[in-house]
C-alpha cells in the first residue's frame, strides 16, 4: 500500500532535530519581528538617507539612469516608512 506524503504548508517550519513544526503551533513571540525601514544613517555623522541621495544626485560623475534609480529607491523608501508609520 502506498501512503501520500503531503508537502509542508508554506509557512512550516522544520526544526534542527528534523521534527515539522505546523504554523499553528508557531506562537507570536516565536515568530520574526519585522524591521523598520531606517532613513537615518548607522554612520558616525547621523547624515540621512536624503542628504546622501542629495549628494549623489548633484554628482555630474554619477550616470543618469543610476541617479534616477536612486530616486526611485529614495521614493519608495519613504512610502514605505509612512506606510508602516500609519499602520
């Protein structure tokens, strides 16, 4: 007799020793917080994320289309931090 074997669903886990752990089983404290989208700088100099753009942006060495991605990036970074703010 063959027995099915049924895949994990998608958000399964399996642990180090093997063993499948179901979703349901998954408390909130188990599971991964989510990261806030940082506009600030990490470095030394607490320079944001738009006075960085800013600067690459005046740069005349820096190739158009790599300034107008870095626009974009820079647009959908601060959608995103209102986004979450609001929720």
């Amino acid at each position: 007799m063959l027995y099915a074997i049924t895949p994990p669903a998608p958000f399964d886990r399996i642990d180090i020793t093997g063993q499948l752990i179901v979703s349901a089983d998954l408390s909130h404290e188990d599971r991964p917080a989510k990261r806030r989208l940082q506009l600030t700088s990490p470095s030394d100099e607490k320079k944001s994320l738009v006075d960085a753009v800013a600067l690459l942006s005046s740069d005349d060495g820096l190739p158009v289309h790599l300034k107008t991605i870095i626009g974009h990036l820079l647009e959908r970074a601060t959608l995103a931090d209102e986004l979450i703010q609001r929720n």
